[in-house]
C-alpha cells in the first residue's frame, strides 16, 4: 500500500518538474499533457549557449581519448572489463560484431576530425587496415544473436567515409566500393521475413531470420544506405521499400514509434510511449526523411529536437545504469548517445538557415556530459562503451559547430 501511494506523488513530481522545464498543461493526474503541434515550430528555452571554443575543446579531448584507446591491431574495444550482469553475447561472434560496430563508429568520428593532424591521420590508416581485413568474416554469432547487423550498418557508413578519405586511390575505393556492397549481401541476407531487421531471432532461429523488425534498427541501416546511396552506391531497392514500410507500421500518431513490431499490440506500454521512444523516434524520422517521407516535415524534426532536450530526463536517467531497460519508460542506458546522434543527423536535414537555434541544445548536452578523461559513455558494455560512446557523442558536435 505505501508503494501505490508513493509511486503516483513521485510521477506528479517529476511531471511537475518537467513541466516547469517545457511548460505544457498538467492533467490532474499529474500526466504531462502532449503540447507539441507540429504545424509551427516550438518556442524554445533560453540556455548559457556554450561557445565555439569549448565545443571545439570538447571534440579535441575526446578525439585525443580514441587516439588513446586504440587497439595495436588498429580496432577499438574489447571483451574484457566484465562484470556480474552482462549482456547475452554468445562468444566469440558477439564481440566479432560489438568490435566491428564500434572500431566503424571511431572511424566515422575521426575521420571527421582529421583536419590533417598526422596522428588521427595515422590511426585511420590502421584502423582502415584492420576494417578492410576482418570485415568480410563478420557473421551472425548464433541462431538467436545478430548483432553482425550493427556491424554491417555502422561499417558502411565508415567506409563512405574512408572512400571520401582515399578518393586518389583508385586500388583502395575499389576494394572499398565492394566491401559495401558486400555489406548490402549481408544485410539482404539477414533481414527479417517481416521486413526491416532486428538483432535477436526469439521466434524460430531459421536460416531467414525470423526476428521481429526493430524500428530504430531499420533507422540505423536505412541511414547507412542513404550515406552510400549520396555517394553514387545504391543499396537494393527491395529492402529499403520493406524496411521503410517496417518503420512505417511501428510509426504512431505523434512521431514516436514502437520499440519493436512484436509489441504492436501494447503501443501504450512505457516503452512505446514518447518518453520511451525518446531515444529512437530521431533516428526513425531521419530514417524517413532521408527516404523521401515528405509527412516528416521541418517542424516534425523541430519539434523533437526540442522535446529531446526539454524532456532529456527520460533519457538520462537510464544513462550509466547496469540493467537494460531499468529504468522509467523502460529505457536502457545504452539509448542516449545513439539517440543524440540521431537527433544531430536530424539537424543536419533541415534548412541550414533554421539549424542555429537547435545546436547550442545538443551541444551543452553533450559538453554537461563529457567524463574527466575525455570520453562519454551511458551503459557499461564490456570495453566497448566508451569508445562508441565518445563517438557518437563527437558525431554529434560536429553537426553542432
């Protein structure tokens, strides 16, 4: 009985508080009340907006913290720093993908950062060897594990990037324009019979993976394609129609999407409420937008670029906890710099002219949050998550200067 009685006045007060934040009206129930209207732009808060500078300091510490952690083989993260509660990642497959993923994610981060500075110069270059080398045996671990999709998807955007960077070398983007469509074979390959692509098979384990179709999956693939598609390498037709239906059948009235097509049936659970998609619901419109989605219009991505930092708490929360999906609105740490990333790819698809207001809000976000050695993390994966971590959160300033 105290904890029906405690629970409620806790959610009034941390609707209350988030209310002041964003200044919506409050039911009686003490349920924030949906004041988002998307055929304006939102009035946005007034922040200490950092300066050019600090974000630049920002990017130079975290950027000096990959150069740092690099494997001497040219990768990034590892399969050590366990601890009592891990995540299911069947060895040695698992890592093979978390490694892939996450060394795909330093490249893209550094690759932007280069600027000539001969040291990220040089570690691009093992790292781009590395890639090149193992990137072709990266399968799915186990019958129920496909974590080799966050491989396939980051490592095509980090080979665009790569390619951009080796442009004179015709041997080397030869190699590199097959890697990608290598990675669109197996992408065809281990896409979902529903369409769209998910990283567990709970169903039925078949050759043709029967797992559900993940939303903010199909987002993170379909905005890979759409990179190697702007370069002049186009991805099957085929499968970007079906996962942008996939999308499409977990989108719900208000931009924010279900977790998964298996909860089509529960879309007012925590999870698959705007709280709980907070983290994914950038990554599905930019998904969408990137495919010629006209409905995802400049005041949809406004609006949620200014929910995202209006209502951040649901995010951080989770951030840095132990237990996927412990939180409130079921979030796992692991969603905030992936969500943040996104957001800055939102950003980026608007009219550079309406840009400026929304980068000093992701900026402090992540400038708040950068840890005393230089990196950002929100979820403790192996020793995986600083450096995806720090990643993202350099993907996104870049998209704030």
């Amino acid at each position: 009985m105290v904890c029906d009685r405690v629970l409620p006045c806790v959610l009034l007060i941390f609707a209350a508080s988030l209310a002041g934040a964003e200044n919506p009206t409050v039911s009686r129930k003490g349920i924030l009340a949906d004041s988002l209207d998307f055929s304006r732009p939102p009035d946005l808060p007034k922040i200490d907006a950092p300066t050019s500078a600090r974000v630049q300091t920002a990017i130079d510490r975290g950027v000096a913290f990959l150069l740092a952690v690099q494997n001497p083989n040219g990768s990034w993260g590892s399969a050590t720093q366990t601890k009592g509660l891990n995540v299911y990642a069947p060895v040695p497959g698992a890592h093979h993908a978390f490694r892939a993923g996450t060394t795909s994610l330093c490249i893209a981060a550094l690759a932007e950062n280069e600027r000539g500075d001969t040291k990220v110069g040089a570690s691009l270059d093992r790292a781009e060897a590395w890639l090149l080398k193992h990137l072709g045996s990266l399968r799915r671990a186990t019958g129920d594990a496909m974590y080799n999709i966050w491989g396939h998807a980051y490592s095509i955007q980090a080979l665009v990037r790569l390619r951009a960077r080796r442009a004179a070398d015709a041997a080397v983007v030869k190699k590199i324009d097959n890697l990608i469509h290598k990675q669109f074979e197996m992408l065809t390959r281990y896409e979902s019979v529903d369409g769209g692509w998910g990283y567990y098979d709970f169903r039925y384990q078949a050759r043709k993976p029967t797992s559900s179709s993940i939303s903010f999956v199909n987002g993170t693939v379909l905005i890979a394609f759409a990179e190697a598609r702007d370069m002049g390498i186009k991805p099957p037709q085929k499968i970007v129609t079906r996962a942008v239906a996939a999308i499409n059948r977990q989108r719900k009235k208000d931009f924010s999407y279900l977790y998964g097509e298996y909860l089509n049936r529960q879309p007012m659970r925590g999870i698959n409420r705007p709280g709980g998609s907070l983290g994914r619901t950038q990554c599905c419109n930019a998904a969408l937008r990137a495919w010629g989605d006209d409905t995802i219009t400049d005041n949809v991505v406004k609006n949620w670029l200014y929910r995202l930092y209006v209502r951040n708490g649901w995010l951080d929360i989770g951030r840095k906890r132990p237990i996927p999906h412990e939180s409130w609105m079921q979030v796992a740490g692991y969603f905030y710099y992936f969500g943040h990333y996104y957001a800055a790819v939102s950003l980026a698809q608007l009219p550079e002219s309406d840009q400026g207001p929304y980068k000093p809000l992701l900026a402090k976000l992540m400038l708040d949050r950068q840890e005393k050695n230089g990196s950002w993390w929100d979820y403790p994966l192996y020793n995986y998550h600083q450096q995806y971590g720090t990643a993202f959160a350099l993907l996104t300033l870049n998209r704030c200067q």
